[in-house]
C-alpha cells in the first residue's frame, strides 16, 4: 500500500498562468514559497523551498481569479515526478504538487483582487477548513472507574494449555 498527500502553506511566488486543454478543461500552473526557521548554535536561520503547483478544472480557474504573487496559500494535494528530455538531449526531472483543494489565507481588502468598491468581493468556498484552535480547551471532569463487578476465578496455572 502506498500514500501521497503533500500540505504546504506558503506565498505564491508568480502570478498563475491559465491555459486550456483541447478538452476545455482548465490547467494553472504556480510556484509557491514555503519556509521553516530553525536555530543551529544559538544562530536564528530560515530555509524557504520552492515547490511548483498544477491546478486542473474549476480550481484552476479560481486560482487565477483569486490569487496573485504573494498570495499566502494552504494546499493540499499529491507530490509529482516529472521526467523529459531538454533541447539538448538531457535528461531533466522535476518534482512538483497537483492541488487538490487549497485554502486562501489572505485577508486582503477587494480591490487588491482587482475589483471595484461597487462590485462586492465575494470569494470561492475553501474547499478545506483548517482545525479550530482549541484555545478555550477545557478537560472533562474526573470520574471514577466503576469497581469490578466480575467475580474472581481461581485458575491453577497448570491448567492453561499455553
């Protein structure tokens, strides 16, 4: 059995581009910026990764609606291996994620996303909710084990067959 699930959050690194297969179905294609920041030694460092992104269908379309470089962006999908040949006969290969759902995490007033002050902004349904925090988290009271209702058995031990 096998799995590949791949989340990442992070900031789009360009703006999307849109294009149509011969089907008619929507295909984007972004990058997006993910960082971890660590300290080795006392020292603080950041190290950022690159990822490419496909979107196919509606959420292609979205995509390009609604985002732009900078956009801050959860994804959720499968890790991709591509393999071709260059122009000079290379062998070339590349690991990229097809999203599957995403999440907008931008907060962005609507006309950062082109849109005038009559139009109301009106975004796509995320089609992932992220976990509430549990802030307000409470444990549930104490209570007793029942006692054990069970009567003892006396059972000699030479009498178990194992």
């Amino acid at each position: 059995m096998s799995f590949n699930k791949i989340i990442l959050v992070g900031n789009l690194t360009k703006e999307i581009e849109l294009r149509y297969a011969q089907s008619g179905s929507a295909i984007a294609n972004t990058s997006i910026a993910t960082s971890r920041k660590f300290t080795v030694n006392g020292e603080k460092k950041e190290e950022v990764c690159f990822v490419n992104l496909t979107f196919f269908g509606r959420s292609g379309e979205i995509a390009n609606q609604y985002l732009r470089k900078g956009s801050k962006i959860l994804v959720e999908g499968r890790l991709n291996f591509d393999q071709w040949v260059d122009k000079e006969g290379q062998k070339r290969s590349k690991h990229s994620v097809i999203v599957e759902t995403m999440q907008m995490l931008d907060t962005k007033p609507k006309e950062e996303y082109g849109q005038s002050e009559q139009q109301p902004y009106t975004p796509p349904t995320p089609t992932y909710e992220a976990p509430a925090r549990h802030t307000d988290y409470k444990p549930a009271p104490r209570q007793e084990m029942p006692k054990n209702t069970l009567p003892e058995i006396d059972i000699d031990s030479e009498e178990i067959p194992f």
